[in-house]
C-alpha cells in the first residue's frame, strides 16, 4: 500500500544532521494532519527518524522505506504532522 502524501522535500546528498534539520523546518509550515515524504541519501537519517520521533509532540513516523535510484541507496521518510 503507497502511502498518501502532500509534500516532498528532496535532501539527497546532504549530510547528518542535515536531513533532520531541513525536515523539522519544512514539517512547522505544514498544515496538522499533512504527510511529508523525506527522500535522503544519508544512511543515518533511518535511526536519527526514529529517534526524532520518540521525542518530538507534534509529528508520527508513518513508515520508513530503502529504494534504489541508479544503483543509490535512497532512504524515505514519511513524517506525519500531528499537532
């Protein structure tokens, strides 16, 4: 089952924390209830998302997946905003 969502932010290439931080940022202007997709080549950012979650009040890990993108590991996040 795909997972709806209403925003994408594509930080390949960045580097810990970096995914993280760029993800809080952009998930405070979305409205509650909105889902954003968070495409990362950073193979980090899967602990430092499930980490992030056990704290933060205002969001919710719906699912964590690992695609290939020629031959790249790509690791996507799908945040939900709660609160």
């Amino acid at each position: 089952m795909a997972i709806e969502f209403n925003e994408t932010l594509d930080v390949k290439g960045a580097k810990c924390p970096m995914p993280l931080v760029k993800t809080r940022k952009t998930i405070n202007k979305l409205p509650v209830g909105n889902v954003l997709q968070v495409v990362a080549t950073e193979r980090g950012s899967v602990a430092d998302f499930q980490g992030w979650v056990k704290t933060a009040k205002n969001i919710e890990l719906l699912e964590q997946e690992t695609v290939q993108e020629n031959g790249t590991d790509l690791y996507v996040h799908y945040v939900k905003r709660t609160a």
